[in-house]
C-alpha cells in the first residue's frame, strides 16, 4: 500500500475484490487477457518490497508514541520561511533534534525539528498544558510582525502536513496548509496558543494489525487564560500578547475513525477547484494549435507544394532570369549567422531543458514524485538538468559544425554550453541567498548545500556536456542541400511589419496563449504554496507547447524566405522563444494582483526567481522552434533543383 507508486494498483485490486487473493482466482475472474495478468501481477506479487523509503504505510499499535515534527514558518506575503523556534514556542526537554533533509528539502528553506507534543495511538488527551512563557517586549515584536506578515505554522504527523479545514460556500470542505501564528484585529495582536488536533485514522483487522493515520486537522485558538485550571474554559477571552505578560500554551487530542484507506489520505490535500479551469485551458490550446496547424497545412500543401512544382519546371529564359520567391535566397539560406556561437549554445540549452522537463514529467506522472515525498520534484529537477548536460553538448557540437565545419570552434562552443547558462543561474541565485542570509531566514541555503550545486556542476554536469559536445562533433556533419555562396545577397527593403522583431514578438503570443491557464496553477503552487498534482494537464501541455512552437517557427520562417530575407536563424529562434517576454510581464501582472509582497528582498526574490524561469522557458520554446525551422528549411531547399 505504497503511495503513491502502487496507489493505483492498490485501487484496481480494492474495486476488484483481489487483494491478497490467490493467483488462480485473480486469472478465472476477469475477462479481459491483459487485465488478468495485470491484476494478478498488481494483487499477489508486490505485497512485500514494493515500496519507496519514507513512503510505505506504518501501523500503530494502541498507546504507540507517535512523533509530532515540527517545519518552518512560511508566509506569501514575505516569501521567507523561518525556524519554528524563532518564535517563543515550547521546546521539548533536553536537545531538539533535526530530522534529515534531502538537496530538495534544504533548497526549499526546510527546517524540520522534534516538539514536545506527546501523542499515543488512540490515547485523547484534553487541555494538557505544554508550557508558559514569559513575553517580554523583543518577544512581543516577534510575534506582530509574523502575524501582520500572517505567518503559518506548519506540523508533521506520520508525514502528512497539518491542515486547517475551511467550509467552502459551494461545496464541501477544503483545507489549507498549516494555520495561522494568530491573528490581528482592531490593531491587537491574538497568538493562537491552544490548538486541538484532530487525528483521523483507519483500521482493517483483516489485512493488517493496528492503526493507519489517514488524516490530520488542527483547530488552533487563541485562550488568554492567566493560569493552567482556566486555560481551555470556553469563556476565556483572546490572549492579547500586549495585555499579558505570560502565555501559556495548552492542546487537545481527539481520534476520529475514518473510513478512508490509506492510499486515499493525500486525496483532501489534493483537492483543487480548478479542474473545469484546466479543461478550458487545453480546449483553449487545442484551438490554438488547430488554427497554427491549417496554417501550416496550407503552407506546405498549397503554397509550397506549388512553389516547387513551378520551381522544377523546365524554365524559358525569361523565366530563369527573373526568379523570385524563397528559391532565390538558396545561395544564402544556410549562411552563417551572427553570433551563431551563441546560438549553437542557446540551443543546446534549451535541448537540456526540454529534455529535463520530459523526464520529470514521465515519473511525475506514475506518482514518483508525489507531495508525500517533500522536496522529491525540486531534487529531481535538479538531479535530471545535471545529467541532461549530455544533450546541451551534444546539440550544440552539432549546430557548431553546421556554422563553421570541421573546422569550427567546437571546444569554445562547449565551454559555453558548459558555464554561460548555468553560470548565469547560479549566480543569480547565490545573490538572492546573500540577501536571503542577511533576513536570517531558513531560506538562506547553507553553504555546504551550496557546495553540492557546484559540485554537480563542475563535477557531473561539465563532464557530460564535453562528453556529449564530443560525440556530436565526431558524427558526420549534416548534409545541407545547397552550397553557400561566396557573396552575400542584398535583402530587399522590408516592411515595418515583416521585420523579423515585429513578427518574432507577434509569433510569441501563441505558444504563451497555450500555457498561461497552467502557469497560473504553476505560481500559484509556488508563491501561495500550495500544492500541484496535476501533471497529466501538464504534460498534454507541455506537447502542445512543443507543437505549436515548432508551427509558429516554420510559418514565421517561410514568410521570411518568401520576402527574400534569408537570415532566419535568430527569427526561428525568437519566433517562439519571444514568449518568455510575455512569461515575464506575467509574472509582473501576478505580482501586482494576486501577491501582497511589500518587501525588498522579498520583491527581489520573485524577481530573480521569475527571471530564471522566463529564461529558461526562452532556451526550451526557442531550441524546438529553430530545430524545426532548420529541418523545414531543409527539407524545401533539397526538393528543388537548384544549378
């Protein structure tokens, strides 16, 4: 009963009624061949060892002590996660202990500790006093400012996060992670200092001895009783931490049973109001996509398909001394571009980009990279955009030799690929960690970690792009259809529309049009915290993406070359890669409407953050557009005679 990796099949055995059943009644009571052997390999064999480390179920026996951990305080309105212990909240006796955190974990401002919450299996407890503190002023000051920055406090229990539960007005409950430090009215300031927590958990006498936790709800209050006999009364007024000089913080714990198995406890965490939102966004996509495909239909069916008729017709000379059209510019089509180092570069990025996406995406979507498994998705990404290296050199040898040959400066080019991108993330992000550092904030990734990234970097990342840029460069050279030309041919003059700027800005509407609906869920999953799921939508997303970008390339492209303008390399580039243009003034617009961020070095962090992210989406649009734009171009020019 792993989750989430055999949830699913889980499931299929559970509606089945196979779980656990022999082989021979599995095989005999299913119709379908496949589905036979699929439920017989599901319900019998994996029963033992199918499991991933931290995320198999755990059965508690009555009276078992069960480990409250305690996370970072977090708040999207600063953005900046801080210790649980920065507050003054009870400590448990002797050391507090760290619980061990993967690269994902610490790179996400993690910080998880012991409490001194006691809880035993099935065992309630009402108004145990925990402990009382003294406020003093600088403790005062502690506690407004999280609670005007509306800080949560953020439990763990058996490794599921504490929820708050809320009625939605037009449905059932929802929750939200964590619950509130307290709360501010009328300019007084409340601590939530008595929390019940509400334990749901299940039980199946018949699979397995004990108890299985499914579910964890906290109710936090805010009790301003003076001494321990009154602090759950329901007639106690507020704590009003200017009114009092000692708080004194108190819980209760009740058990509910659950008639949720355990597979199915992530699934109110999980709720999400927007399904309909994400099937207007890939109905909106898809019209996209039909309207980019017609025109590229009628590009190559009508358009071209005429041009190279007429082209390898045998020609009268009048006809031959006036060409016009794409075919004129085959003596400069191929040209080398300016800057075309960069580009080889700006490609092969993007192919390790595009690539790192595809491979997150495929073990996101058989639930390896569940919420359960904190800081799993960010590690992997991390993890993948390392050993990725191998396509960014490799694609970027094989650009370098179709600009400058044999001989072309392959080992610039990679050291390029190597340094100029990640370095440029790198640094990035060790600015905003110094500004991070001096917030004292959790976030601030500590040195060591910081070590690791380089270590990847130089120690994995650089040997795998020199390796692959050293493949790419021992392959053949691509075979163009045309040779270059010597001379440059001039260009006509262009209209102010036609002008590769203009109709590369205009081209990147389109692929942002197919993913902004998702990139809303994408920062909100990011800046609200809240948490993201639904990568099915994603990856169909994603291959929409890819699609339309390399549409929207070849059509800008084609217009171009009729125009006689044969310097299309950058425009195929751009053409898609100019959404992260809009990516960016996005992000500007959800900075403005849906975050309340005041701070500078809050703002700062959005900012740099959102940079990355906008560059990174450039190099993964524009490396699809200009691979499909050069193979196009390809393609046209060798169903040509040229002389």
């Amino acid at each position: 009963n792993s989750d989430p990796i055999v949830i699913y099949l889980l499931r299929e055995c559970t509606s089945s009624g196979f779980e656990g059943a022999p082989v021979e009644r599995v095989m005999t009571s299913t119709r379908s061949a496949p589905r036979r052997l699929w439920l017989a390999l599901c319900c019998v064999l994996p029963v033992q060892g199918f499991y991933l480390p931290g995320l198999a179920a755990r059965e508690y026996q009555a009276g078992e002590g069960i480990e409250l951990k305690v996370n970072k305080l977090t708040s999207v309105k600063t953005q900046l996660p801080y210790s649980y212990y920065s507050l003054p909240y009870c400590k448990p006796k002797g050391k507090i202990i760290d619980s061990p955190e993967n690269l994902g974990e610490t790179l996400m401002g993690d910080l998880i500790e012991s409490s001194p919450y006691e809880i035993n299996m099935t065992v309630p407890v009402n108004c145990k006093v925990l402990c009382e503190e003294t406020l003093d002023e600088a403790k005062r000051n502690q506690f407004r400012s999280m609670i005007e920055d509306e800080y949560l406090v953020n439990w763990i229990l058996d490794n599921l996060p504490a929820a708050t539960r809320y009625r939605n007005t037009s449905g059932p409950f929802l929750y939200t992670d964590g619950f509130l430090v307290g709360i501010m009215q009328n300019r007084h300031y409340y601590v939530h200092n008595h929390v019940t927590l509400d334990i749901q958990y299940h039980s199946n006498p018949d699979k397995y001895e004990g108890f299985r936790i499914v579910g964890f709800e906290v109710e936090p209050r805010s009790s301003g009783a003076k001494d321990a006999s009154q602090a759950c009364s329901p007639d106690v007024t507020a704590m009003d931490i200017d009114a009092q000089d000692t708080i004194i913080y108190t819980y209760d714990v009740k058990w509910t049973y659950s008639t949720t198995p355990w597979a199915y406890r992530w699934d109110a965490y999980l709720k999400m109001s927007g399904e309909k939102i994400h099937w207007f966004a890939i109905l909106n996509s898809l019209l996209i996509l039909i309207f980019l495909s017609g025109m590229v239909a009628m590009i190559l069916l009508r358009t071209l398909h005429r041009d190279i008729t007429a082209y390898n017709e045998v020609a009268t000379a009048e006809e031959a001394q006036e060409e016009t059209g794409w075919k004129l510019v085959h003596g400069d089509v191929f040209r080398r571009p300016y800057f075309s180092t960069l580009l080889a570069v700006s490609v092969g990025s993007g192919m390790q980009v595009l690539g790192m996406s595809i491979v997150t995406l495929f073990f996101a979507l058989f639930g390896l990279l569940s919420p359960a498994h904190r800081g799993g998705l960010l590690q992997s990404v991390m993890l993948l955009y390392t050993l990725m290296g191998i396509l960014a050199g490799y694609t970027a040898a094989r650009f370098c030799k179709v600009f400058e040959g044999d001989e072309g400066r392959w080992k610039f080019t990679t050291l390029l690929t190597a340094f100029l991108y990640p370095g440029m993330f790198f640094g990035i992000f060790f600015l905003l960690n110094l500004f991070i550092w001096g917030a004292h904030s959790t976030g601030a990734v500590p040195f060591t970690t910081m070590f690791a990234l380089l270590v990847l970097w130089f120690g994995v990342s650089v040997p795998l792009v020199f390796f692959g840029a050293y493949s790419g460069f021992r392959k053949p050279s691509i075979e163009l259809p045309v040779r270059v030309s010597q001379i440059p041919r001039a260009i006509p003059e262009q209209q102010w529309f036609s002008k590769p700027l203009f109709t590369s800005l205009v081209g990147g509407i389109l692929p942002f049009g197919a993913v902004f609906t998702e990139l809303f869920f994408i920062m909100s999953s990011i800046w609200l915290h809240q948490f993201y799921y639904l990568f099915g939508f994603l990856a169909l997303v994603l291959v929409i993406l890819m699609v339309t970008c390399a549409e929207i390339s070849i059509a800008l492209t084609y217009f171009q070359l009729t125009a006689e303008d044969y310097r299309w390399w950058w425009t195929s580039f751009f053409a898609s890669g100019s959404s992260a243009v809009y990516v960016f003034l996005y992000s500007i617009l959800y900075f403005s409407s849906r975050l309340s961020i005041d701070k500078m070095v809050s703002t700062l962090l959005y900012f740099g953050y959102m940079w990355i992210i906008s560059i990174l989406f450039m190099l993964l649009t524009g490396a699809i557009g200009t691979i499909s734009s050069f193979f196009f171009v390809r393609a046209i020019y060798g169903s040509i005679k040229v002389d």
